[in-house]
C-alpha cells in the first residue's frame, strides 16, 4: 500500500478517486408530492444564482452525485421558474418539465452547467429526500 506523493507514479486509487472526486454533502431536498430546489428546501444550500465567472455560493458548474431515499424526478435549470412536475397530460404543460426519474438508492452523477444554478426535485409518491454531494 502507497501513499501519494508527487514524485511517485499514483496508485489505482488516487487514479479512481482523482476522476470520480471526493464527495462533499451540500444539503438535502425533501419533498412531500410538491417540487423544491437547493432554494427552497428546508434548509436552503448554494441558493446564489450567479453567472460565470462567480460560482461562490451556487451550484453552477458544480459535478454533482444524487442519491434519493426514494423515487423522485430531479431537474437542473437555470432560473427558479421552471417546475418539475410528474406529467399526466400530453402534451406537457409549457410551465413544467417532467425531470429525470431516479430510483431509490440510486446514484447519479450530474454535471451542472455554468449557468444552472437550481436543482429541483419531486417524489414520485409520499415523501423522498435527495442528498446532494458534490464531487470535487
């Protein structure tokens, strides 16, 4: 077993754990049938909606890694306006967008882009949480 240093060639771990990144928790979605975001969860994290260059406080250009308690449907988006929402008509209403669905104990790996700063999330049925890492 080595240790990194960098004058030695790096094991398979620090290779593994350089391209997957180490998770920090930011904070958790809960939702009960009703969508929320990094902003209007329990307890708001990353809430900033800033542009590149500033990332400080957002999660814009963030690698992010998902992992539900329970089904839900997860949403990136650049602004707040936009609601996920399960859809039961078609076609899909213009004010909500269906998400990706993701299944408990799932995990997701997510790649915000520069200028998506709101995650929201919604359960499929009764409550689901979503923990949110991010992979740095």
């Amino acid at each position: 077993m080595s240790s990194y240093s960098p004058g030695r060639p790096p094991t398979e771990r620090d290779v593994v754990q350089g391209l997957s990144g180490m998770p920090v928790f930011l904070g958790v979605l809960t939702s009960t049938g009703a969508a929320v975001s990094n902003v209007t969860t329990a307890v708001p994290f990353n809430a900033a909606a800033k542009n590149p260059p500033l990332f400080t406080g957002t999660l814009a250009g963030k690698i992010l890694l998902l992992q539900p308690t329970a089904a839900g449907l997860a949403l990136p988006w650049a602004n707040s306006t936009l609601v996920v929402s399960q859809q039961t008509t078609t076609p899909v209403p213009l004010v909500s967008v269906p998400g990706v669905l993701v299944g408990i104990n799932e995990r997701v790996i997510l790649t915000m882009d520069p200028v998506t700063s709101f995650l929201q999330w919604v359960s499929v049925t009764g409550t689901a949480s979503c923990l949110v890492w991010e992979l740095v």
